[in-house]
C-alpha cells in the first residue's frame, strides 16, 4: 500500500500519515524515497490499538515520575550473554526456538515451549521483521507468570534469514523481548527501531566481532537517543 492508500484506508490524510510513520507508531518501511505498507500488519496493528496491547501513546514526563520509573534502561534487561553474535539456524522457526533456548539457560523464562510457541503465535498475527535487516520479537500478551524478569536477548546471522520482512529482504538482527509488563516494555519497542535506524549503526552491529562489542554499540545507539539509568528526556513514547 502507498501512503495515499493507507490514508483512504484509515480514513487519515496523508500528512497525518507520514507523521505517524516516521514517529515509528505506524508499521512501515521507506524503499528509495517512499513509504510503503502491508495491509496485513496494518490490521494487525489497530487489532493491537483496539486490544490495549499498544497503547497511542506513553506519556514520560517531568509531570509523571512514575512513568519514568518504570522505563528500563539497556542495561537492566540486556548484557552481553543476552546475545548470540553468529546464529546457527538459518529459517524462522529455528531462529525463535535458538533465542529462547538462550532465554531458558539464562533463566530468564520458566518455560521455553511455552515461550516458542507464545512468539511463533504473534509471528502468525504480524511479522516481526520490519525491514533493513531488523526483526523484534515479542509475545502477543504480557505474562508475568512466564517472565522471571524483563528481558532482551539479541541473535545476528551474517548470512540473513528469510523472516517475512517487510521488504522482503533477509533478516540478520533479532531482538526478542520478555514481556512481564505493558509500562516496561512498551516504549522500548518504539525506541529500538530509532536506535538501529541509523545505517552507522547497523554496519557497526554487523561488523562487531563479540558479544561485548554489540552491547557497546547498541549502548551508544542508547546514548544517542538521549537515554540513560538516571534520566529521561520529556517526551511523548509511541
């Protein structure tokens, strides 16, 4: 879909749109100069906005300091053990049953079926993958009975992965979140997609040659955007 397509179907106009996208609240990816959609996540998307699983809009504020508390930093859900620098599985499936099995020797989950088949469901709904090499994995719903704690564990294949990807590309950096609770997690799934836009930092990523070195980078992509264990900068987190 183009973006005038997407605005006749939402019934929105196209600066709206264009608005909406380039904040990261609408699923999209840009090919050359233009914008283009997926009706599929698209529906996928308001079912999240009708359900209450992503919300318009998190306010962080200086007016709300318990929003603010509740914002992970990178290093309070993710460490260099967290990621696998050189996946083995080279198809979707694997990928997801890879990463959790990192997630279960980590401890991080109580059940690893459980965890599988929980983001092989939303992959079923909407595709992780949204394009530029990047897929974030999550479960449909919150389920604190399953997640020890928070959590993000990172897979890179330098070879790519077919993962359904927006732009039809292969995929080679997997972030997949444990979700415990909607406040944590939320605005990190907009802040991540900001924090691998930049083509600097996906090169760096894919070039990294250890565990520690992926962390550094993703870590300065944190710093960029302003993020930090003892401060937010104000702002409205789609």
């Amino acid at each position: 879909m183009t973006v005038r397509q997407l605005a006749a179907y939402l019934n929105l106009n196209e600066r709206t749109v264009l608005k909406l996208v380039s904040e990261g609240e609408l699923p999209g990816v840009k090919i050359g100069n233009q914008w283009r959609f997926r009706k599929a996540m698209l529906d996928a998307w308001l079912d999240d906005q009708m359900l209450g699983v992503t919300p318009r809009s998190v306010d962080v504020s200086r007016g709300a300091p318990a929003a603010a508390r509740r914002m992970l930093n990178l290093a309070s859900c993710f460490q260099p053990s967290h990621i696998i620098p050189d996946l083995e599985a080279n198809t979707k499936t694997g990928v997801i049953e890879e990463l959790a099995n990192l997630a279960g020797r980590l401890n991080l989950v109580r059940d690893k079926t459980w965890f599988v088949g929980a983001l092989i469901e939303r992959e079923n709904i909407m595709p992780s993958a949204i394009g530029n090499g990047l897929a974030f994995l999550h479960t449909l719903n919150r389920h604190p009975e399953h997640i020890v704690k928070p959590f993000m564990v990172l897979g890179r294949s330098r070879g790519g992965v077919d993962f359904d990807a927006l732009d039809s590309k292969p995929t080679h950096l997997f972030f997949v979140l444990g979700l415990k609770y909607h406040e944590l997690h939320l605005p990190w799934l907009a802040k991540l997609p900001q924090m691998c836009s930049r083509p600097e930092t996906l090169r760096t990523l894919m070039a990294a040659v250890t565990a520690d070195s992926i962390f550094a980078a993703l870590s300065d992509a944190e710093r960029d955007l302003g993020i930090s264990a003892t401060s937010e900068t104000p702002r409205k987190i789609p």
